[in-house]
C-alpha cells in the first residue's frame, strides 16, 4: 500500500510535505503540492478514487490530519485559493489570462444580454404603487440604442404615458442552453429612465428597419421605450462586474463591424448578431462530434488549456443525468464550462484564442482547444 492509500480509523489520509507552502490549484478534482527545493505532486481525483498524475518527492510518513478527501485542501480552502480569482494564475508559475481577456468575456456577454437574448422584467419602482411589466422584450437598435417593447395584453400596458420618462429597473435572465440543468448562466441589471414613445415616433421607428424582429412584432401591436442609463451590471460566475454605457456602445459598433465582415468576407451570417442565430452556436456545442466538453474540462484541470476555475458551489440530491460536463454559454471569446459530480458544480472559462464571428470560425477554434487538450 503506498504513502496515498493508507487508511487510519477508516479514514483515507495523505501526507504533507515537509513545507507548508502548500494549496490547491484547481478544484477539489485537481491538487498540486508543492514542497521544498521545487519538488512536487499533482493529484487527480475521480469520484471517490486518487490518483498521482506526477511526483517528483515522496510523501510517506509525513501525516496529515484525518481530513476526507472531500474536504482536504492542503493548507487552503478552495474560496481561498488563487483558483477563485480570474486576476490570478490558476498553476504556480503560469501567467494568469490577461485582464483584457476578462473584460472582452463581460463586455460579450452583457452586449448580447441587451440585444435580446434572455427573458426580462421591466419595474417601474418610483411608481406609487410599483408596477412590474413581465409580457417584454428588448434589443439594441442598429443605432446603438436599448429598447424595449411591451405586449399590449400586458395587465398594466393601459396605465403607460409618454409625457415624461419614468425611473426604470431592467433585469434580464439567461438560462444555460442545456435543457438538463435549470442554471441561469448570466444575469443583467441596469437602472435608468424608460422614454415612452408615442405613436407617431413608433410607427417611425418601426418603419426606419431600426429594431430587432422580435422586438418590432411585438412593438407593432404594443408600446415602445428608449431606455438611458449610465452603466449595466453583469452577475455571472465571475461575480458582479460593472460595465460603462460607453464601453456597450463601442462593443455595438465593433459587433456591426463583425457582422459586415462575416457577410461580405466570409459569405457568413455572424452567429452573435442576434439571439435566433446563437441557436447555431448551441447546435455546434451540443454537436459529440464536433465538441467534447469533458475533454476540454480535464485539458484545463491538467494545464493543457489556457482558462480560470471561476466558481465552485455545493450541490446535493443530483440526478443522474446531470452529472458530467456541460457548456453553460458560448460567446465571441470563448465558453463557459460546468462540472457537476455528486459533491459540486465547478464552473470554469476557456478563452478562444481570437474572437470568433461565423459558424467556421467557432468550429475551427473548438477544434483547435479539442487537438490542444
């Protein structure tokens, strides 16, 4: 029996090594220990069984406490380690993604928050009393504006005027694409001043080719608003990340240069334009032959992908069928992986290594991260 199976008290054990300096690199899936004079130890860990990826010191008779395997962290908790922070690198002596690699991330996927993707609900909270519109949808218009537009059979749509603007909160939810897990993948939410139009400006709106088609067959038998704000907040599993209104409009106008581009050059639709052809992207993930998310997963835990473990969190009573590795989102920069076992839900970021507009485009880059892992 070797120094990682000894059991004491019926209880697995391992050993530290005679430093201290000792954590956690990835999740409770992957440990790297790391001892004196640069010697270490990379530990996987599958279900309930261990294994040694790599050893460069032995750990026999040098006792740790009778910790389970679950919850040992060799020195750290996992929200202590440096895996939690995307401004840290995940492996010693590996550079960390670049911060502008994190801020393309939240600019993406707030931008295609606001052009429609999601279901969303508009409160009016200075009104006396709160009113809260759920039949909604909303878009940026191709001049870079964020509208919405309200259903007519809405139960409060009969109480709206146009005279003054009115004090606004916006939230819009984005599910995982995957049917197996309810997730919500993405969460946006901005405070700002809701400018009715009236019937006039809609009709002129709706004729100028401006708005969305979803947001225009709901506008033309319903009511329509110009919604200002200063800045949006994007809740994903990086955190909270405030994000200017100015920074949303350059990424607007960049995603237009994207999609002239992908027409013109590629003779491509860009999957990003609006939510109808994301559809596309989740079929490419969703595709075995093409996108082996697993694979992807255990090549970042092993340092063969470049990425960030960005969210752990308990999990219990989990069905069968959600175990395993799903893809939470996929955007321009790069996707969102989750790996659920029976004890957490580990979420984690894979860049592309450029951004990514058509269809080819998200293929090729998918096959490179899947030959790289």
């Amino acid at each position: 029996m070797t120094g990682w199976e000894n059991r004491r008290g019926g209880r697995r054990e391992a050993s530290r090594p005679a430093s201290r300096d000792a954590f956690v690199v990835g999740t409770s899936l992957v440990f790297e220990v790391v001892g004196g004079l640069g010697r270490s130890a990379r530990i996987r860990r599958h279900g309930g069984s261990l294994s040694v990826i790599s050893q460069s010191f032995s750990l026999k008779d040098h006792y740790v406490n009778g910790l389970g395997w679950d919850t040992l962290t060799f020195g750290k908790s996992f929200s202590e380690s440096s895996a939690v922070n995307p401004d840290l690198s995940l492996f010693p002596n590996r550079s960390a993604l670049a911060p502008a690699v994190w801020q393309e991330r939240s600019l993406s996927t707030a931008y295609r928050l606001l052009t429609g993707l999601g279901t969303s609900v508009l409160v009016a909270y200075r009104e006396v009393p709160l009113r809260s519109f759920s039949a909604v949808v909303h878009g940026v218009t191709r001049s870079g504006d964020v509208v919405v537009a309200i259903s007519a059979h809405d139960p409060l749509a009969h109480k709206l005027d146009s005279s003054d603007p009115v004090s606004i909160r916006l939230s819009i939810d984005k599910a995982a694409p995957d049917v197996v897990l309810n997730v919500v993948a993405a969460s946006l939410h901005l405070l700002g001043q809701a400018q009715w139009l009236d019937p006039e400006e809609q009709h002129e709106l709706l004729a100028s080719g401006e708005l969305s088609e979803r947001v225009a067959e709901v506008a033309r038998a319903g009511y329509l608003a110009r919604i200002s704000f200063d800045r949006v907040l994007l809740h994903d599993a990086c955190g909270v990340t405030p994000i200017d209104a100015a920074e949303l409009l350059a990424e607007h106008e960049r995603c237009l240069r994207h999609q002239e581009e992908a027409f013109f050059c590629s003779l491509e639709r860009d999957l990003f334009s609006n939510p109808e052809l994301e559809l596309t992207a989740v079929d490419v993930v969703d595709d075995s032959s093409l996108m082996d998310a697993a694979a992807l997963f255990d090549g970042l835990m092993l340092g063969a992908l470049e990425g960030a473990f960005i969210a752990r969190q308990d999990v219990v009573n989990v069905c069968a069928h959600s175990l395993g590795v799903i893809c939470l989102d996929v955007d321009r920069t790069g996707m969102t992986l989750m790996c659920v076992d029976h004890v957490e839900a580990v979420t984690a970021f894979i860049p592309f290594a450029k951004r990514v507009s058509t269809r080819s485009e998200l293929v090729s880059e998918i096959a490179d991260l899947r030959l790289r892992s």
